[in-house]
C-alpha cells in the first residue's frame, strides 16, 4: 500500500474544506487506498495553524479527522536527520523532509509552495514531492494502469 507523508498544510486544508484535494486524498486513506503518515511535529503545527487561522469548528474537525484516519505517526527526527536537509529547505521546514525520508514514504505531498514544493526541493530530495492535484491525478492514473482487481495479478 502506498504510504504518503501529508504536510502541516494539507491537514490545515482537510481542516478548512471538507471538499478540497486534501480533503479527498484523507478519503482515499480512510477506504484503505494508501497510508498516510505525519510526525509529531508536523501535527503540532497543523493544530497551531487550524485554531489560529480557521477556529473552533475547523479545528474540531481537525481532530475527527485524526481520529477517523490514524496516520501512521513516524518517530521525531535527530538533529542529525534534519541537518541532512540544510541544503533544500529552510531550517524551519527540515523536519517535513527529515520525516518523509525516516518514514520512508512514497509521496510528500504538501500545499507550501514556497517552501517544499520547489524546483530545489522536488530536483534534490529522492521522494517524490507533490501537491495534491498531482498527487491525485497521479493515483487516478496508476489506479487506470492496474485496472481492475485481477487483471493486473494483484489485489494492491
């Protein structure tokens, strides 16, 4: 099963918008599509954003959300692993690189387009990294690729 690390921001936007990208790709988590993963971190900076920026009703959303999927949660980064990034991101947004790499995911897939979603970062980090109408448009068309449950001789 593909496993996707879901950036701060992506959280924020399922948060906002029951019906955006970020929204659906949570979708294709809860129906055993894919996997996502997050960190520690990244969930704390999600929560900060939510209740700042969105409110109450946004950030309980939030939480059934969490509830509901069950990312996988990787451990918290050394700061060895983050400096392993210094030379792609800012040193505020290493730890979104430094867990995808740990957790050894297929995907990061981000909504920051100044930081993570860059000609640097996508060219220098050996994950994949995508917004999530990439990353839809993406899974749709494997998803065409295999075609039904048979025919591509296996049930993944």
């Amino acid at each position: 099963m593909k496993r996707v690390l879901f950036d701060a921001s992506c959280w924020v936007a399922a948060s906002g918008s029951p019906s955006g990208g970020s929204s659906l790709i949570l979708q294709l988590g809860l129906a055993g599509k894919l996997r996502i993963v997050s960190s520690p971190r990244i969930l704390e900076e999600a929560e900060r954003n939510v209740g700042q920026k969105l409110g109450a009703e946004a950030l309980a959303r939030l939480y059934a959300l969490l509830a509901d999927v069950d990312p996988e949660i990787v451990d918290e980064c050394s700061e060895e692993e983050l400096e392993a990034w210094n030379t792609l991101v800012h040193e505020k947004d290493r730890h979104i690189l430094a867990a995808a790499f740990k957790a050894q995911v297929e995907t990061l897939v981000s909504l920051d387009r100044r930081h993570i979603l860059t000609d640097q970062v996508r060219a220098g980090f050996p994950i994949a990294v995508c917004d999530t109408k990439e990353f839809l448009n993406t899974f749709a068309a494997e998803q065409e690729e295999s075609g039904p449950i048979g025919q591509s001789g296996s049930a993944e």
